[in-house]
C-alpha cells in the first residue's frame, strides 16, 4: 500500500492518470453520439485505419507528435469518407462497407510499419499503437489530449442543437435547414480527435469499449440526452482512473484494466439500474404479480359472501393460488384493512375495492362485446386481466361511451354506486340550485367538467331532468349531462334533495 | 383567408433504381385548405412528399414554395414523419422534441430564449400534452405520441405542414383534436397537406384532394374531386376491396 502512494507520487503516474481521465471523458461525450447513430463499429473501424496515417507522417516528418497526430486524423476522416461513399454508392450493405475500408486501412498500415523497420532500421512498436502505453505519455501528449478533450466538450456544447436532431430525426434535421451531412463528417473529425488522443492510453483495440460502455451505461440510466451525456463522462472518467489504479496494483496492462473496469460497471448497471435493469424489471413483475394475485383473492372471498358460501380450501383451488401466495395475499388484505383481522369477512373497504373489481371486469366484458363485437365466450379471459389494469378514469370513460349499461353480456349486474359523492348533483331538485364542490372524486369528474367549462365554488341550477339526462343553466349557458355522469358530482346544495328512491 | 398559390408542382417525375414512382405530375396548392393526399399503396403521396422537401433526386419537374425552390424555403414548410419513422427510445423528452420546432429560427451560435419555451408550452397547452411535459417519448400512447410531433410543427410557425398519415395508430379523441388544429391552421391561412388512407372520413377532414396514383388523377375542392368515378381511377385493381368497405357503391 505504501509502495502504491509512493508510486501515485511519481510524475509518470500522474501523467497517465491524467491523460486516461481526459480520454474516460471526451470518449464518454463522443460515445452517446456514436450510439445512438449505430455507428459503434464505425468507431472501431476509424480506430484502426489510423494506423497507415502514423506510417506516412513518420516517412514525411520523422517521429514527432504533432505529425502523428495530423497524419492520423487526415487518415481518420478518410475512412469515414470511403467508408460513407460506398454506403451511399455502392450497392454494399452498410457494415460489409465498414469492414472492407478499414481492414485495408490497417493492413496498409501494418505492411508501413514492417517496411520501416526493414529499411529505415526503425523499430515502431505495433503492441503499443494496438493495447496502448499510458505509461509512457510524455508531456507534449498530455497537452495534446487536453486540448482535444477541450475541442471536443466546446463542440458539442455549442453544436449541441445539432448535433441532438440530426442524431434522433435526420430526416426531419435535413426539413429543417441543418447541413446533416457536414454534421455527420464533423462528428467523424471529433472521432478521429478522439481516437488519436486515446492511441497512448487505451490503444486502437479498446478504443471502442471507451466510445461505447460508458454511453450503452449511460443510456440505461437516464431518458434525457443531456443527462445521459454528462453520466456517460462520468462514467468513461471513472472507468479510466478506477481501471489505471487496479493495472497499477495487480501490476498489468492499464488498456485492457480500463475496459474490463469499464464492462464492469456496464453489467451493475444492467442489473440494478433503478428503471430499465433487469432486477428493478424483475421486481416490477413480482409486484403486479401479487397484487393480481391478492385482488383475485379479494374478489373470491367477496363472490363467497355473497353467495353465502364458506370459505375453504376449495376456493383456494379454484383460484390455482399456491399457499404461500395465498398466506402472503390474505396478510397484504388485512395491512389494506381489507379484511377484518380475525376472520376472512372483509371490511367495508374491502367491499367496496372488490365492487371496483367487479365493475371494472364487468364494464370490460360489455365493452368488448359490445363495441369490439367479441364473443361472450371469448371476452371472460381477457377481463381478467384488466380488471387489475384498468385506471378508473379509463373505466368512466367506458362506462360513459357504453351508455352506463345495467348489465354485463353474461346479464350480471354492474356495480354501480361506487365513490359516490356525499352531495351528488343528480339528487338535486328541478329548479334549485347548488354550488360546485371543488372536491371531485376522481380524473375522470374533474376532467369531464373541464370539458363542460364548469368551474368549481360557481352555481349550477337544475331546468331539467328525464330519465338518462339533467339540463342545467351555467352562467346563461344550458349544458345537459347524463344523470348517471351527475351521480358522480359533488355539489353543495342551495335547496332540497330528491328524495331517495 | 388567403387564395394565393403557396406551391406549384410542374412535371415533376421520381425514380428509384430505374423504377417510376411518379410521373408527370401537376399540381397546384392553394394557401388556407387542408388537402388530403389519396392514393393506394405504391401510389408515391411519400414520394411526393419527399420530393417537395428535398430530400430525394427527382427525374424531371419543377417544384417552388412561395415562388422559390424548397432550400430558400425551409422554414416555412414543416414535416411531421410517420410515427414508424421514429427511433421511439432515444432519450428525449416530450419537451425536448416540441422545443425542436423552434431550431430552425436558431442562428448557430444563440441559445433557445424564454419566449422560445413559451412558444413550445403553448404548443403543449394547445394539443393537451403539458402535463406530459418530462415523460420520454417512449413512455407515451399512440395518441399522445402524434400530439408531441404535432406540438412541435405548431411550434415550429411554418407556412406549410407535411402531415404523412397522423391518424394511424392513434385514439378517437387524438384523431378529433388533430382535425381541430389542421382546421384552425387553415382558417388562419397556413396549408395542409395529409397524406391519408381512410377514405369514410374523407369528405369531413378535408377541404380539398389530391388523387394520385403513381400519376395524377385529380385534384381539387373535395365535393367536385372525391368522385365515385375518380375514385374508382385512382383505386383501380382495388375495387373489389372497396366495394366490400361500401366506401364506393357497387354499380
């Protein structure tokens, strides 16, 4: 551990811990774009083909950084351009047009470096341009990185509009004005940039797994492009530095260190981010699992009741619960105060959620019967299953596109009375008025009366009222609702009330 | 209302890979109507489409918005694509896609002001989608998917909307909402054109259409245009599946 800190003390492992943040960084922000366009392989091929660039520049000018860097890039945007014009020209698929560029990209590059070496007696080292040398970054590499992690985060801020349409809807970019197709070369110069800057810490094999990880991470986590850009730096910086520091402890290679850091971050995520991971799914599933399961069993015992039968292990059959399920759902009906603690009877409450339950299946049975022309042998299954889904604004909704039926296709009753509001505006008198309660049960109320422009704490008088609809003045204006919607309305009465029927 | 012609279309022709989409095609549109784009499968109304905005290499013809060829035009046409042309995953919000509407009128280097966002919750208010504001665009029904790109043509200002069939896939109310706005649009001068498929519904939502089937059949104010016979022109090898629809009678 001592011998760790002395080492973090030295100058190169400074250095290389710096240049592997800044490439963690700018590979983070470019690799979102890169994603999202489906351009990964792309990314591995730009990687590769900068290799006969390195060659050229050191055949012009010697071994000098700058060179390097410009013979890259040039070699860079010239994969892209080959790459783009035999999509566009060529009647090749896309990823075979990928392959055939860079492949011969790199080879020209090997064949280079072997030429050089045989009659130049240079030796440049193919390993370190393939897995990296973070150890050795020297200062004008340094500087040369931090630059172009700068160009890269001022690009995309100022592009950001840009860049963000031109990724999600190119087409729709193109209808607005924006030059998509320099965008696209322009994002390729970024890449190259990139891609040199990376060559000393990661090499042109993983390159990739810093361009992609940390934004497919990213992605997992958040649904808003900013966000997923400024996690996915965050992750690409954390990868670099976590990664360096193990290949410095275990003593190995830092490239490959840093990819594997970084996939290791890719499967928590996988696995336990908090929305789309795949324990978070699991979860999600188990939850609607027993709550279908528990709201079955309230429904059963409700059905028993009210036929006056004893409730045993016979209903625990039919509803092919196993007992644990069961045990676990008659404890979830009590902590609902569902149920009454001491005997399987159910509580008010409880009556009147299995009420809701019934309503909503026998509401969707006449719908799909009714309006979807289903069988009535066909639509039991399929209510099942929505009862537990159905939102109750969705159900009013239903039940007023039905014309409030009384009974299900199988003739059966439709609960009805359910939430009924302590004052309802249906109970009010012809001629009298009342004033609308601001306390409306449900969306579905409030959004109805937005609808109908009535606005809470004014008053409505009733003019008229037959079988199916109540006439009301508004403000001078006549708005007619059906009696079965004012059943649901919540009103303070100026007058009297009809008497219960 | 305006009468001016807002776009001419002369002897426009397309073809893929030697194959003729279009051909010879006519038209002219008037500014302040909805026109509805009729055709079967096959008939090019998206080709058209595309040719209007520029995005394809057309054979022969001759296409002007406003008296001027599309790329001086851009801001004033707007294209809300198929709802299938979406990448519906990326992470975008609702409101980050109705603020879309507002990037054409960004000069490169300025930010989107307060009155552009004011501009984008009007948009929202006006097609329902406010309180949908932060949601990913995924996360939305069919209906409300379609409302989001209507909000951001809307907030986009143009002249001309490019609608390619925004009543698929979406809900009663959605559909009545949206015929609501093309109408408003119309009646404050701006030009629809809606490429459509459901021909009961013709005659209610447009004023005016084009039927095309890879040539021009007709185009017109809908009374004199939606003919039984021109129908019947542009549906030609389908009328027997429309017979049984009863959109056409069987004489």
């Amino acid at each position: 551990m001592i011998d760790f800190l002395n080492i973090l003390q030295e100058t190169w492992a400074v250095r290389a811990l710096l240049a592997s943040s800044l490439v963690g960084i700018m590979c983070g922000i470019l690799g979102c774009f890169i994603v999202l366009r489906n351009m990964s392989l792309v990314g591995d091929a730009l990687a590769h083909a900068i290799l006969p660039g390195v060659v050229v520049a050191f055949l012009l000018v010697g071994y000098s950084t700058l060179a390097f860097f410009t013979g890259s890039v040039l070699a860079g945007l010239l994969t892209a351009v080959g790459i783009t014009w035999i999509q566009h020209r060529v009647n090749t698929k896309n990823d075979a047009a990928i392959g055939i560029v860079f492949t011969a990209m790199f080879s020209l590059g090997v064949i280079g470096i072997s030429y050089i070496s045989r009659n130049q007696g240079v030796h440049l080292d193919l390993k370190d341009f393939l897995f990296g040398n973070v150890l050795g970054v020297a200062d004008t590499d340094l500087l040369l990185t931090g630059l172009v992690t700068l160009y890269v985060i001022l690009s995309v801020v100022v592009f950001y509009r840009y860049l963000f349409v031109s990724t999600f809807q190119p087409v729709v970019a193109e209808t607005m004005g924006i030059p998509v197709r320099l965008i696209h070369y322009f994002l390729m110069l970024l890449l190259s940039f990139a891609v040199v800057a990376s060559l000393q810490t990661v090499g042109v094999i993983l390159v990739v797994a810093m361009l992609i990880t940390p934004a497919a991470t990213a992605l997992l986590l958040s649904d808003k492009m900013e966000k997923v850009i400024v996690i996915s730096a965050g992750m690409g910086l954390l990868s670099a530095v976590v990664g360096l520091l193990l290949a410095i402890i275990l003593n190995t290679t830092p490239g490959p260190a840093i990819a594997v850091t970084a996939t290791s971050f890719y499967l928590m995520v996988v696995l336990f981010a908090p929305k789309k991971g795949l324990f978070a799914k699991a979860v999600r599933r188990r939850q609607l699992k027993l709550r279908i399961d528990r709201e079955d069993i309230l429904k059963a015992l409700y059905r028993s009741a009210q036929k006056g039968h004893a409730v045993n292990a016979e209903l625990r059959d039919k509803l092919d619960i196993s007992l644990l399920n069961w045990q676990r759902g008659i404890k979830q009906l009590r902590r609902h105060k569902w149920l009454q603690t001491d005997s399987l009877k159910l509580t008010n409450q409880g009556v009147e959620a299995a009420r809701r339950l019934v309503r909503a299946h026998r509401l969707w049975e006449t719908y799909l019967a009714t309006e979807v022309g289903l069988d009535k042998e066909q639509i039991h299954l399929d209510a099942e299953r929505h009862e537990h889904l159905l939102p109750e604004a969705i159900l009013s909704a239903v039940d007023e596109k039905l014309g409030y039926p009384q009974l299900d296709p199988h003739g059966s009753p439709i609960p009805r009375s359910i939430g009924k509001p302590a004052f309802p505006l249906s109970k009010i008198k012809v001629g009298e008025t009342a004033i609308l309660s601001a306390d409306q049960d449900g969306a579905y109320v409030s959004a109805r009366l937005w609808e109908e422009k009535i606005m809470a704490g004014t008053q409505l008088r009733v003019t008229n009222r037959n079988d199916s609809l109540l006439e009301l003045d508004y403000e001078g204006r006549t708005v007619s609702l059906a009696l079965q919607l004012a059943d649901q309305i919540n009103v303070v009465p100026q007058g009297t009330f009809v008497a219960e029927a | 209302m305006s009468t001016s012609t807002v776009m001419t279309i002369e002897d426009l022709s397309v073809s893929y890979e030697r194959k003729r989409v279009l051909s010879n095609i006519y038209l002219r549109i008037e500014g302040g109507h909805v026109y509805g784009i009729l055709g079967p499968n096959g008939a090019g109304k998206s080709t058209l489409f595309k040719a209007i905005l520029g995005l394809i290499e057309v054979s022969a013809g001759d296409i002007k918005v406003n008296k001027l060829p599309i790329e001086a035009q851009r801001k004033e046409v707007v294209y809300v694509p198929q709802k299938t042309d979406v990448d519906w995953n990326f992470p975008a919000t609702v409101l980050d896609v109705v603020l879309m509407g507002r990037y054409p009128h960004k000069k490169v280097f300025s930010r989107l002001s307060s009155a552009d966002r004011a501009k984008a919750n009007a948009a929202m208010e006006e097609l329902d989608i406010t309180a949908l504001a932060k949601r990913q665009i995924g996360e939305l029904s069919g209906g409300q998917q379609q409302r989001v790109f209507l909000a951001r043509a809307l907030c986009q200002e143009a002249d001309i909307f490019l609608l390619d069939e925004p009543f698929v896939g979406v809900d009663i109310t959605t559909e009545e909402k949206i015929v609501q706005v093309l109408k408003r649009l119309a009646s404050e001068g701006k030009t629809l054109l809606v490429v459509h498929h459901d021909l009961s519904t013709v005659t209610t939502y447009f004023d005016q259409v084009v039927l095309l089937n890879q040539r021009m059949i007709a185009y017109g104010p809908t009374e004199h245009t939606f003919t039984e016979d021109n129908i019947a022109k542009t549906y030609s090898g389908q009328l027997p599946i429309l017979h049984q629809m009863g959109v056409i009678d069987g004489k």
